[in-house]
C-alpha cells in the first residue's frame, strides 16, 4: 500500500500493537512517538499522507497537533483515537479538521477502514461514538418531517462523515448549493449555528435517516 503513517501514543503497549497490526496490513509506518512534541516534529519532519494520535498525551495533545497541522495547512492527515467519548470531545475534533475519531475500544477493528476513508478524502467517525454521546436517541428526532428529499439525502450522507465537496460530486451539484441545503437544514432542524452542530445530530440519529 505504501501509505506513509506516524503513529503517536503514550501507552507503549498500544503503540506498538498498533504499529505491528498496520505494517502487518502493508502499511509504511515511518515513525513513531510516546508524546505529542515529538509526534509533532515528526509530523513537520517527515510530512506522513496521515498520522495516528493519542488524543491525550504529554506535552501536546493530539486535538492540539491537528488544530496547530490546520493551522500551518500540513498535507498530513489527522486520525484520532481515544477513550473520550464526551460530545464535547468530539466537537473539537470536528473543528479541528481531524478526519478519523475512532474509540480505543475498537481501534484494531475499525482503523484499516478508517485509512481507507481517508485516503479516499473522506472523513471517519465510529458509529459507535453515537452511542456515547449525550442524547435520547430512542425517538424519532422532532422536525425531521420537514425536511425534503433532497435534505434527507444531504442528511444521510454527511451522518457518513461526508464533506460538502464529496456530497456535491456524489449528487452532481455545487458545493455552494450543498451549504445552502446546510442552512435550510441547520434552520428546520432548530439547531445550533456552529459548524459541527449538524455532523453530531446526523451521527447520533443515523438510525432515522
């Protein structure tokens, strides 16, 4: 495959279990750091297509690496894993132009695909994130009737943590017009005006789509 990753955490035993599964499935692993100034420099240094963060570790987080990469405009691509499963969390992480958040707990099973997604310039989240965030999510969402066709559509996709670029090649539209479908909806819907608000309400009610 010969994907370029830097992989960073501050527990050994993770770090190198997920190194050895990654070079194991063809993937270049060109380095490796225990604490974020080092995963950083790395990062700066040898410019990986995607590397892989701890979220908490010494001296830099991994949200504080990928706000610092989207900061500098770094080609390198984010994917966090973490045991975090505040929606506050989360937030950020979307923010921070991290393209995977993936839970510890299911890192080995979901990372090969999360790669991929990226890869393929899409973004991936753990469906399972959905779970632990802060919501009832045993109804159906109030106000999703009146959203048409056409939203619903727009809907489905970014719950597949789609950017508006992918969306407007998938339906042959305009990225312009994909964000407007975004205002309608973040209108109908009686959400928050912030950027991530829409993402985490598709997330969490997937299974309504």
């Amino acid at each position: 495959m010969n994907t370029n990753i830097v992989i960073a955490d501050d527990h050994p035993l993770m770090l190198r279990g997920l190194t050895d599964f990654l070079t194991n499935k063809g993937f270049n692993i060109i380095g490796s750091a225990e604490d974020g100034k080092a995963a950083y420099n790395l990062i700066i240094k040898l410019e990986p297509e995607i590397a892989i963060l701890d979220i908490r570790m010494p001296f830099k987080t991994g949200l504080e690496i990928a706000e610092a990469c989207k900061k500098h405009n770094l080609p390198t691509k984010i994917i966090l894993i973490t045991f975090d499963k505040e929606e506050e969390v989360y937030d950020q992480a979307i923010q921070s132009g991290v393209y995977g958040y993936i839970l510890k707990e299911f890192a080995v099973e979901e990372i090969e695909t999360c790669i991929q997604h990226v890869l393929d310039g899409k973004r991936y989240f753990s469906e399972e994130i959905a779970s632990y965030l802060n919501h009832n999510n045993n109804a159906r969402p109030k106000n999703l009737g009146l959203l048409t066709k056409s939203e619903l559509r727009i809907v489905r996709l970014i719950s597949e943590s789609k950017t508006s670029q992918i969306i407007a090649e998938e339906l042959s539209i305009s990225v312009r017009t994909v964000d407007k479908h975004r205002s309608n909806i973040v209108s109908k819907l009686n959400l928050d005006k912030k950027p991530t608000s829409l993402a985490i309400w598709a997330t969490v009610n997937k299974e309504f789509l």
